[in-house]
C-alpha cells in the first residue's frame, strides 16, 4: 500500500509541464511554484509514511493544492477591521485613521515625483523637513520644528543630540513604561547619557532638581506620564519651576508630551490635557509628540522648540536614520492645515471627529443603524462608555451609545468570535451575556458593514 502510494507522488518535472500548471506559472514566479509544490508533495510523503494517507495520489490533486497554497501567501496579512471596541486612539487596531482627503494629498505626492527635497523657487536642493516646519511653527508658537519616525525616535534624538556622554536629569515619578515597552530608562540609555533620577515615585521638588544639576548635565527631562496617574499625596514640579531652572543654569529643559495636543479637548469633556502651545509659551525648549495619538495624523515623532537646539538635532546623523518617508510628510502636512481651522480638523480628522462626538448624534446613529437592520429583535441600543486610547487619559470615559446584542442560542464570547472572523472582521467589546458595538468608533463605512454582518448573523 505505502510504496504503491509513494510511486504515485509525481515528479516535479511532470508537475511543472504539466497543462494545468501553466495558470499558475504565469501568475507566479517558477521558484515559488516549485517551494509550493515541494512542501505539498513532502507534506503528502509524510502522511504516507506515517500511515495517515490511504488515498491516492493525483496531480490534479497537488495542483489545486498548490494554488490553494499560493493564493494564500499572496494573500494580504494587514486588513481592515471595523473597531467597535469604543477605544478610538486604539494601539492593535492601528491607532489614528487617516481620512480620505488627506489620502488624495498622499497618493498625489507618492504616485508622482514630488519636491520632497527640492526648492522649486531656486531650482536647488531643498529639505524634506521644510513642508511642515512653519505649519507646526505657526500652530505651536515654537521657533523651529522637526519631523522624525515616532515619539520614541524623537525622545532618543532630541536626548542623544544635547545630552551625549553627559546626563539627563529627570523625576523618579515620570520614569513611565508606554505601550510596546517603550521605557523612558531604556530610551534614555540608548541616547547615550546616564540618567540621573531624582525625588521620588510620589513626590519630587524643585531642590531635587536643583541639587541633581551638575557640569555634566545636558538635559532636565520632563515626561507626560499620560498613561497612568498617581493619586493622593503627590507632587509634581511645575513646569514655570522647571523652565527656570533651565534658565538659571543654562540647561535645556525637553518635555516629552506623548500624546501632544494642539487644541483643548475640554469641549469633548476630557479633563485639561497640556498643549503644546501651552508648553513652548511657558518657556520650554524642546517639546515632542506624537503624530498618531491625539494629533490623528499619521505615525511621526513631532520635534518643535529652541532654534538652535532643533538645528543641532537636524545636523545629528541619527536624524538620517530616523527620518519620515515623503507619504507620512504628506498625511502629517495635510493634517496640519486642518489644524488652522479648529472646526475644520473636528470634523476632517477622523480621531477628532471620534473624541468630539455628542451622545446625542452617536444615539441618533445607534438608533438609525438598528432601524436599518433586518432581525433587529435581539438588538438593542444602550448607553455605553468609550475610551480615548492611545495612553491618554487612563481615567476618563466618553459617554457613548451603542448596539447592544443578546445573542439566542450561543454565547456572547461566541457570537464575538463569528464577528471577529469575517472577512472584515468587526472587533466587538463583551459585557456580560451581551456583545456591545459602540457607535463612536465606527465610520460610515464601517457601519454599512455591521449591517451587512447583522443580517447574517444575528437572526
Ligand atoms: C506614546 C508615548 C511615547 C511613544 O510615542 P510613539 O509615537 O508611540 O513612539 C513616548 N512618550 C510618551 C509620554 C508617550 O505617551
């Protein structure tokens, strides 16, 4: 039985000039046809040998076999999925949404040949940095501005550039851990100067600070611990206290802001979260933040301060090897000028939009999507709470409304799954027996697709 199996296994040669596999020779390479055809007739050798093959063999069966194989690996990996999670700045689903309009300024500028680093008045090399640095000038109130990879790329930059082979002074309580097991230590490390912790977990003063100060400090560091919050007896030193410092003693004093807001998001009711505005008029020298968390841009670590300090930083060769590529120069530019009109970029910047929406529109929303739906018996629209994400305020809820499911005859957990394993797959928050999908995370889009899943599933 097993060798009469195992003469079946066809040659690769066969295979190969085979009629049926000039399909799959046109539409791949040769040398990923034969990798595909050899792990299937291995793979089929094995079962043979093992005794878990009984059948025959045909080149039918290892042709289809390896179309089915490689349409797999040329399948995407990175998919869309609709959150409705209520998480908006959410950091497995992507983080900020890009919208459409600042799309067609990117595929404008990556589709074509652009002036990423040409000056067109002058005819003469230009710099990639040049596109965006007086937007953020004119929305921060910052003398100069630069753009690199993330925030983490830009705490190691801006640290590396003014406190190299020296130290950095910075509060034991802002030794904070980000999502993705960005340390603050280990960054800090990396930059290369020793870090010189000061006060406590709970409470530092300023004489901490002032008594840390040394000839061989470079930098007061200050971290927004955006992600966490010591309650109760604490003591943070005021920024007014720290830029004195910096002034008296001649050290730079950099603020790594995080999430990096530009506007008040009080409206939204959020508690008061720093601007950077606020920041750089308060007398810091060097702010950094994120593109991709509150901002709604892409993902970029966004560098603004001192002119001098930001030039020292562009002249740094880490720079090189931490700079943007001209489509996140594009999507950050477009985002930006949304900026210069507060209700422009609330409703043009989809992470805005999300954290600005009323419960009032998101229940109007709930409550259309529901009517809309064909079974929607076990489906019920209810408060819900969503969360901005992204590390920002750990501690703060939105009020929100969503679709709220009671699933007949299977478990939550289980109608969840069916959600998740679709192809958009539609990621869905548990509450008890019921599935919750909150309306502030979905885009219109999305929502045509809920529909589309309810009516299969939820009968
Ligand atoms: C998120 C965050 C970072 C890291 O920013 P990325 O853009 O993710 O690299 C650094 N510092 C703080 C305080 C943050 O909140």
């Amino acid at each position: 039985m097993k060798q009469r199996l195992l003469r079946q296994l066809p040659k690769m040669d066969d295979l190969l000039g085979h009629p049926g596999a000039s399909g799959l020779l046109e539409s791949h390479a040769r040398t990923q046809v034969v990798a595909a055809m050899r792990d299937i007739l291995d793979r089929i050798r094995g079962e043979i040998l093992s005794d878990v093959r009984l059948t025959d063999v045909t080149t039918d069966e290892i042709l289809w076999e390896t179309e089915k194989a490689l349409a797999e690996k040329t399948a995407y990996r990175l998919r869309p999925v609709v959150n409705a999670t209520g998480v908006i700045i959410h950091t497995n689903l992507g983080r900020s949404l890009i919208s459409d309009r600042t799309m067609d300024h990117v595929r404008d500028v990556a589709t074509r040949y652009s002036n990423l680093e040409y000056n067109l008045e002058q005819g003469v090399r230009g710099t990639r940095y040049a596109h965006v640095e007086s937007l953020l000038q004119s929305l921060t109130g910052a003398q100069a501005a630069l753009v690199v990879n993330n925030n983490a790329a830009a705490v190691m930059l801006a640290l590396s550039t003014l406190a190299f082979g020296q130290e950095i002074v910075v509060s034991r309580g802002e030794l904070v851990e980000i999502g993705g097991s960005f340390r603050i230590p280990e960054v800090m490390k990396l930059s290369g100067a020793r870090l010189v912790e000061v006060g406590t977990t709970n409470k530092t003063h300023p004489k901490d600070y002032r008594q840390a100060l040394t000839d061989r400090t470079g930098a007061i560091l200050k971290v927004h611990t955006s992600n966490y919050r010591i309650m109760g007896f604490t003591k943070e030193v005021p920024v007014e206290d720290l830029v004195e410092l910096g002034r008296e003693t001649g050290i730079p004093v950099v603020y790594d802001l995080g999430s990096g807001t530009l506007g008040d998001l009080g409206n939204a009711g959020l508690p008061p979260e720093p601007t950077v505005r606020q920041q750089i008029a308060a007398g810091i020298d060097v702010v950094t933040f994120s593109g991709d968390k509150l901002l709604g841009g892409p993902q970029a670590g966004v560098i603004v301060g001192r002119r001098d300090l930001v030039d020292a930083m562009k002249d740094n060769q880490l720079t090189r090897a931490l700079r943007v590529d001209k489509m996140t120069l594009a999507a950050l530019e477009a985002t930006l000028i949304d900026y210069f009109n507060e209700d422009k970029a609330r409703h043009e910047i989809p992470t805005q939009r999300m954290i600005f929406a009323l419960p009032e529109e998101l229940h109007a929303r709930a409550v259309a999507l529901r009517e809309s739906l064909a079974h929607p018996e076990h489906i019920d629209v209810a408060a819900c709470q969503s969360q901005v994400g992204g590390g920002t305020f750990p501690l703060d809820h939105l009020d929100s409304w969503c679709l709220s499911i009671a699933p007949e005859n299977e478990s939550a957990q289980s109608l969840s799954e069916r959600l998740r394993n679709r192809e958009i797959p539609i990621i869905a928050r548990i509450a008890g027996d019921r599935v919750l999908l909150d309306m502030r995370t979905l885009t219109p889009k999305d929502e045509d697709t809920v529909r589309q899943a309810l009516d299969e599933l939820v009968r």
